[in-house]
C-alpha cells in the first residue's frame, strides 16, 4: 500500500462524501423545518436519477457540451423541487402534528408509490446516463489514473455546502428556515407565512435530492433499488450530523466517506456495517448527534394502549375463536391453510412489536432485525448444527431475544426519532451481514431446506403447531402487558418525570422490553422459516419492518386485538390483490397514507372508538 | 435531624443561571414555601431536590445524607415525594390504577409478569384516594379529569410513596378558590399529623400566608429573603421584588432581570 493508492482512496472517499453530503443535507433541511423524517428522500433521489438520465442524452442529441450536459443535471434536480413542492401540498402539510411514527409511514407510503410510478414512467430497466462532456478523460494522480468526473463530484460537495450556507445565512427565506429549526413556536408567533416557508422548505430538499441523484448518472445507472439504499445512507448521515444541522451533515457524510473507502480495505464487503456502527457508536455517546439538539418529547400517549375495564366475556370469546381455528382443518384446503399459518405469524410478530409501540411508546422501525434474527437463528441451526426443529425454533428465539438484549441496550437512552432511526440502523446492519457473510449466511440466496420434520410436514399439522405456539406466545405476552410489567412501560411512555419520581428503572424496563419484543419476534421469524422451508435477507429489510408496521396501523395501536386484526387484514390483501395487478406497491402505499389520514386509530381502534363515543 | 437541608445549589442552562447559591432547610412538620416571579428559578431549584435536574454546584442533604448525586429513583426509595408543576400523572390509565403503579413501585414489585396490576394493592389505592378526596372517580380514566383533579391524583401518587419529604411545585395552579383551601388544608393536616416535611411553590398569596410556616423569596436565582410569613410581608426587599397590595404581595416582574 502506498502513498498515491492511499491519495486516491482518500479521494474516492470524498467523492463518495459530495454525493451523500448533497443528498442528506435536503434532508436534514427538510427535517429542521417540518420535523418531519421523510422517508421518501431517497424516492426523490431516485427520480432525480431517472429524470436526468432520460433528460441529458435528449438535450446533448441538441447541442454537445459541458453547458449542455450541467444544465440538464440542474433541470432535473428542479423537476424534483417540483414534485417536492407537491408532496407538501399533498400530504405532508396534513400530517405536521402526527405523531412521528405516522409520518414515518405515510413518508413510506410515498415510497412504495414512487417505486411502481418509476417503473411506470421510466421503465423497468436500469438506465445508464451519458458520461459528462470535458470530463470523460481521467487524470494522472501520483502515476495513478483517477476519473475526473469524480473530481468534479469532490468539488460539488462544497459549492452545495456553500449556496446552502449563503440561503441560510443572507436570505430572509433562510433566515426564517433557521429560526423554525431551532424554534417553531417563534415562527408561527412571527406570524409568518408558514404554510409558504414550508413548501418552500420542501422545494429546497427535493431540489437537493433530485440534483444528489442526476449527479449520479455517469457512474451508476439509475435503478429501482436506489431509494432505500440512499435513504438508509442519508439517515445515518442526518443522525450522526444532529438531525437538521447542515454542517453536521457535512462533517459526517466526510467521515462516512472516508470510512468506506478505507473500511473496504479491512473489511472488503461490510462497508455497511462499518457505517452503522459508526452511527452506534456516535449516539452511543451523543445521543443528539455531532451537532443535533435535544428534541423535546412527550404527549405520546395519544398513540398507545390504554387502560380498559376488563370484558367479562373475553376469556370465553378467545376459547371460541381458538377452537374455531382450530377447525380450520377440517374444511380448508393446503393453499388456505399456508395463508393462514402465515397470518398467524405475522400477527405474533406484529404483537410483539405492540409491546414496544403501543405499551412502552417507543417508535421501532426496525422490528424485522428481531424477525429475521429468529428466521436465521433456526435456519442456521438447521444448516449447521443439523438441529430438528424443536431446537431449531427455540434457538431462533434465543438468537432474537439475545439480539434485542444487545440492540437495546444501545436503545434505551435514545428516545424519539433518533430511536427509531437506531432501530432501523440496527436491522439494517444484521441485513448487510445476512447479504455479506455469505459463507455462512448464503448470501443473497439465503438457506434452504429449512423443513419441520416429516410428521408435521402436513400443511394442517403445521398449521395446527402455529395455532398452538402463537397462542401460547400471545397470552403469556398480553399477561405481561397486563402486569405491573407493562404497566411500568406504560407509565414510563405516558410520563418518563413522574414514573422516574415513583422510583420506577426506566431503561430497564425498557430493555427488557427490547428483550421480550425480539424474542416473540424471534419465535414467529423461526416459525416463518419451517413454514417457508427457507430463509434470505429480505426478511430482515426494511418493507418487511413495515410490514408489521403497516399491519398494527391497521389494526390500531390503541387495541390489544389491532394487531392480530391488522395481520389478517393486510396478508388476505396482498394475497388476492397482488396477482391481480402490477401495482401492488402503489396500492399499499396509497393505502397506508390514507389509513394515515383518515383512521389514525386504525381500524380496529376506529371501532372500539365509536363504540365507546356512542356509550 | 434536619429533614431537607440543600446547601449553595447552583444551576445554569447556558448563560442563563437559574439559580445561584440556593440554600434552604426544611424541618419535620413544617411547610415552607418558596415564592418567587415567573422564572425566578423556583422550579429549578425543586428540580434539584427532587433529581430530575443534576445542580451545577452545592449539595442536597436528606436527614443528613448527602443525595446530591441520587437519581429521582433513589430519592424516592429514601422519602421524597413529589408534584410537578405542569402535572405529571398516567393519563393512559384510570385514577385509581395511577395510584397503584405508585404502590407497586414502592412494594418493588414492577417486574412481576404475570398477576394483573389492576389487581395489586386495590384496597390501599382507595384508602389514598380517600385521602385526597377522590374516590369517587377511581375507575375513570386519568386522561378525562379536570385539570385540578390531576393535580390531587399526583398527591395520592406522591403520598403513595410513604414519604417524608414533598415538593410541590404550584401544587394548587388550575384549581377555583374553595378546592385551594380544601387542598391545602388537606395538606397542612397531614403535616402536622404525619410530621411530613413540605416544601411548595404558590402564586396564590393567601395560600403562601396561610399555610406556610417559613416564606423564602426566590428572585433571579438567589434567595432575597426568608423568614415566618408576617417578616416577610413587611420586607422591604420582598416589596420592592412585588407590589405589595391590601391582600399582601403580587408578582410585579415577570422575569427575572
Ligand atoms: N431546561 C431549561 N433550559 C434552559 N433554560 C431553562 C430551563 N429551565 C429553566 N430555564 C430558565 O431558568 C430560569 C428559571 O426557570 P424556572 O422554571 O426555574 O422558574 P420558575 O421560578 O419556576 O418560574 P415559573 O413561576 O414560571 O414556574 C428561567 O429563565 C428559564 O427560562
Ligand atoms: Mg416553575
């Protein structure tokens, strides 16, 4: 390793800086202003990746050059200013007092949107744009060859840096965005026009997103997995920079630069992980960030379990619907029979992630770490171990609850937004490790022949099995959400002052929380993977953490029952629409920003509700 | 033994110092108040007692134990009850279930996983109720109360502690005239009965003088004057801090210069 390899490394690693500065700034941006994380950054990143690469060729078939080729990347990153603009108007101007978790869902409703509309419009296939005119020869670094587009890239980072810092600074507009970051009472008592600065805000992060993408174009194609993979890089810049501190954005998008372009070198294919731990470890000791200021917390009650006088009737009510389950045998057929084995999963699953988000208030967004944690966690017991499934399971299980002991270890000084962007740092890690180490983990193609053995193979035995451990897993969670366990969860989620004044250990019981929702996630991911016969990484993905989401905001955070509900709902779904159309994803994601709007209950609560307005 | 004894507390959020050299005792059965204009650093210094705020400098002594350091948990295993100024209560949750998570804390029982907590200490709950004149409402729903009936709760739930020692931070702020009376009254009984020491904040003056045995006045951070209500209301520094009129003191700044 020499001098001039090490010169070049280090300027790809600014290369690398430029880019996510660019793109993460507009959202921290947006962030500061709205309060609002919004996950569909990476979908306009995208788009503004799309757009130029259809648009530059165009203009450079009319006039060759450098001016041409600059001006398209800029008239693409308006054209995603635009659709900015649009997005606040449409959605996001609703949902400013929501609590974060629904806006962090409706923001992902925009991006399973976006993902069908991309494909729609631009096609299916990855589009490679043109290289930039003038920049095509590389230059002689040290005897090395080094692209000079790059270098124009290492340049851009900090003429954005400096165009923001002069809005910021000598703009009344950006006088106004810095006065709402740091205080939005102050704002709306100005009496500004907010509804303008707001818009205006957005314009700014879609602009930069959209540009952070058509620079892209002469070295990546633009591609449908784009989004969430920019998106997961942009939040842990905005996390470790101090959500809406735009030179903390910059100073950690030069860190992470760095860090994987060096990191490849230790650790050739965990480049990702290097990054998350990176994130780990600066909230591990400053849990706002480089920059980032204590948000102030509080009124999640709103969204959560609360008491109810115990039904008299319930207890007989379950018996019934057990024991119907459990004729279900006896007239469906095998197909049926695997849908509803895995509706009950995913209701454990969902369950579990209700004890975190409706009994202890705090907001994961990486519940599938703790799902595909248990899936691994038995496969591999399969795989390596040649284990049976009854030790299988249980070791899937351990695996999840020892996952959710360390990850929430890390999590419980946390709170908020920072706490759900840690939780999907968390799952998004264990998925590069499930993509990376493929020696043991298989990689993209994860472990097959993952199968419960041959008595219980029959679809109904198996289903029968489920029925048996998903209901036992289930009562034994409700009676801890009903101890003074959950309760000392909810009191700490209600009010953290008085349940610390009444002696209660918060972190701890949020911890073992942590613990107890990892492991019922791990039983039903272990569960999942017999019932699949295999395991992959997209288990522990981030659509798979939305999917329990999504299915608890169907049912409704405010009911015991939402869950199970919500699971039944969302898989029977996806289960008969889905071959019907090739716009699933649109569909759900409308589905979810309308679920968001109009029954932030969810279903389940929104009838409870009524029945209780009109008693 | 002094019950409470805090010894030069300081405290500053960035340039601001909301309190400086605060040094105040309470005794067993006594009630003293801490008055004071908005942003005096009344609440700052409550925040010190009580250790939800880490004071900058000086030093908290609960029966002669220093507690400087003690988490808000270790105070409350050791006396120290309290009541916040913006009440603080489980609004997920009904009057009476408040009252008993306040109980099982205290019996160290919140890591049970299995008996309901509705269950637990049900009879003792009511009985504290009772005391703060609130049975009647013991399976609403916090969350539906009158703001001043949230404030009594938060008394049951400091009371459910045992403690010797309550802070209460603007314990009457939200109530009409006649329950203030009621509330301090309650107060000032289980004082005397109990040999509880009290610590308060109050804008109302006729409950300062009424019910306080001592009067400290807080202004931009340091104590300006303390001493038996009827010194304190013929202080001159105090008068010049408040305009005084026929009822005695009313806030005059609104904060702290
Ligand atoms: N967390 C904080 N961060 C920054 N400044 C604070 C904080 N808490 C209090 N202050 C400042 O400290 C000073 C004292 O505040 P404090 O709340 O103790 O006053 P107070 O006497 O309780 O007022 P009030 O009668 O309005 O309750 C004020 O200037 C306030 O702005
Ligand atoms: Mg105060």
């Amino acid at each position: 390793m020499d001098l001039s390899f090490i010169l070049i490394q280090a300027l790809n690693g600014l290369a690398s800086a430029s880019s996510l500065f660019i793109t993460a700034c507009g959202l921290t941006l947006v962030f500061g202003v709205t309060r609002i994380v919004n996950f569909a950054h990476g979908s306009l990143y995208m788009v503004g990746a799309y757009t130029a690469a259809t648009l530059v060729p165009r203009l450079l078939e009319m006039s060759y050059g450098p001016a041409t080729f600059w001006a398209g990347i800029v008239l693409s990153a308006l054209v995603v200013g635009l659709i900015g603009i649009l997005l606040e108007i449409l959605l996001l101007r609703r949902i400013y007092r929501a609590p974060e978790l629904f806006q962090l869902l409706a923001t992902f409703g925009v991006v399973l949107v976006f993902q069908d509309l991309v494909v729609q419009i631009f096609g299916p296939q990855d589009i490679l744009g043109p290289r930039a005119p003038g920049l095509r020869q590389p230059i002689e670094i040290l005897g090395r060859r080094f692209p000079s587009y790059e270098l124009a890239l290492i340049i851009a980072g900090p003429i954005v840096l400096g165009a923001v810092w002069l809005l910021l600074r000598r703009t009344r507009f950006g006088i106004l965005v810095r006065a709402a970051t740091q205080d939005r009472d102050m704002v709306a008592a100005l009496g500004v026009n907010q509804a303008l600065l707001f818009t205006g805000t957005l314009f700014c992060g879609a602009f930069l997103a959209g540009l952070g993408g058509a620079l892209q174009i002469p070295r990546v194609a633009a591609n449908t997995g784009m989004d969430l993979s920019v998106i997961a890089e942009c939040f842990v810049v905005t996390v470790v920079g101090g959500m809406g501190s735009v030179p903390g954005a910059f100073l950690a998008a030069l860190i992470i630069g760095q860090l994987q372009a060096f990191g490849i070198l230790i650790f050739p294919k965990s480049t990702l992980v290097v990054v998350f731990l990176l994130m780990a470890l600066v909230l591990a000791i400053r849990p706002n960030g480089f920059f980032g200021r204590p948000e102030a917390t509080g009124g999640s009650h709103v969204v959560g379990i609360a008491s109810r006088a115990p039904v008299r009737s319930g207890p007989l009510l379950m018996i019934a619907v057990l024991v119907v389950l459990a004729a279900l045998p006896l007239i469906a057929d095998p197909y049926l029979l695997k849908v509803a084995t895995e509706i009950l999963i995913l209701a454990l699953f969902a369950f579990s992630l209700q004890l975190l988000i409706g009994v202890g208030g705090l907001v994961s967004f990486g519940h599938a770490a703790f799902f595909g944690l248990g899936a691994y966690g038995a496969a591999l017991a399969v795989k390596w171990l040649e284990a049976s499934m009854f030790v299988a399971v249980p070791s899937g299980l351990l695996l999840a609850g020892a996952g959710g002991a360390l990850i929430g270890a890390f999590l419980v000084r946390l709170s908020g937004i920072y706490l759900a962007m840690m939780t999907l740092a968390a799952a998004q890690i264990l998925y590069a490790v499930a993509f990376q180490w493929v020696d043991v983990t298989g990689g993209d193609n994860g472990i097959i022949g993952v199968w419960p053995p041959a008595w219980a193979g029959p679809r109904a035995i198996y289903y029968l099995l489920t029925l048996a451990v998903t209901a036992i897993a289930l009562f034994g969670l409700t009676r801890l959400i009903d101890a003074p366990f959950g309760y000392a969860l909810r009191a700490a989620r209600d009010s953290e002052p008085r349940a610390e004044s009444i002696g209660l250990a918060v972190r701890r019981h949020r911890w073992l929380a942590f613990v107890a929702a990892g492991a019922g996630a791990g039983l039903a991911g272990a569960l999942y993977a017999f019932s699949r016969g295999s395991v992959d990484p997209s288990l522990l993905g981030i659509p798979t953490s939305v999917d329990a989401l999504t299915m608890l905001l169907l049912g409704g955070i405010q009911a015991l029952t939402g869950p199970l509900a919500g699971a039944a709902v969302l898989h029977a779904l996806r289960d008969w629409i889905m071959p019907l159309t090739p716009f699933w994803r649109l569909l759900l994601g409308l589905s979810i920003i309308t679920m968001v709007l109009i029954f932030p209950r969810g279903l389940v609560g929104t009838v409870f509700h009524g029945r209780e307005e009109r008693a | 033994m002094t019950l409470l004894e805090a010894k030069g507390l300081r405290k500053a959020f960035g340039g601001v110092v909301a309190a400086r050299d605060v040094s105040l005792t309470v005794e067993r059965g006594e009630m003293v108040a801490l008055i004071g204009p908005n942003g005096a650093g009344k609440s700052t210094v409550f925040n010190m007692i009580g250790g939800q705020l880490r004071a900058d400098a000086g030093s908290v002594l609960l029966d002669g134990v220093a507690i400087t350091d003690a988490t808000p948990q270790d105070r409350f295993r050791k006396g120290i009850g309290r009541t916040f100024q913006v009440a603080q209560a489980f609004l997920s949750m009904t009057v009476l279930e408040n009252i008993q998570m306040a109980l099982i804390s205290r019996h160290r029982e919140a890591l049970r996983l299995w008996t309901p907590a509705r269950e637990r200490y049900r009879e003792d709950a009511l009985q504290l109720l009772a005391q703060v004149g609130m049975e009647g409402t013991a399976n609403r729903s916090c969350a539906e109360l009158a703001y001043g009936d949230v404030k009594r709760v938060e008394l049951a739930i400091a009371l459910a502690g045992d403690p010797k020692l309550i802070l209460m931070d603007e314990p009457t702020a939200g109530m009409a005239p006649a329950e203030r009376s009621a509330l301090m009254e309650l107060t000032d009984t289980m004082t005397r009965s109990r040999r509880l020491g009290v610590l308060f904040t109050e804008h109302d003056m006729d409950v300062v003088f009424g019910h306080a045995d001592r009067v400290l006045v807080l202004l931009g951070g340091q104590i300006i004057a303390s001493g038996p209500p009827e010194e304190i209301r013929r202080n001159p520094k105090v008068r010049e801090a408040y305009l005084g009129d026929t009822h005695g003191l009313r806030p005059l700044l609104t904060s702290s210069p």
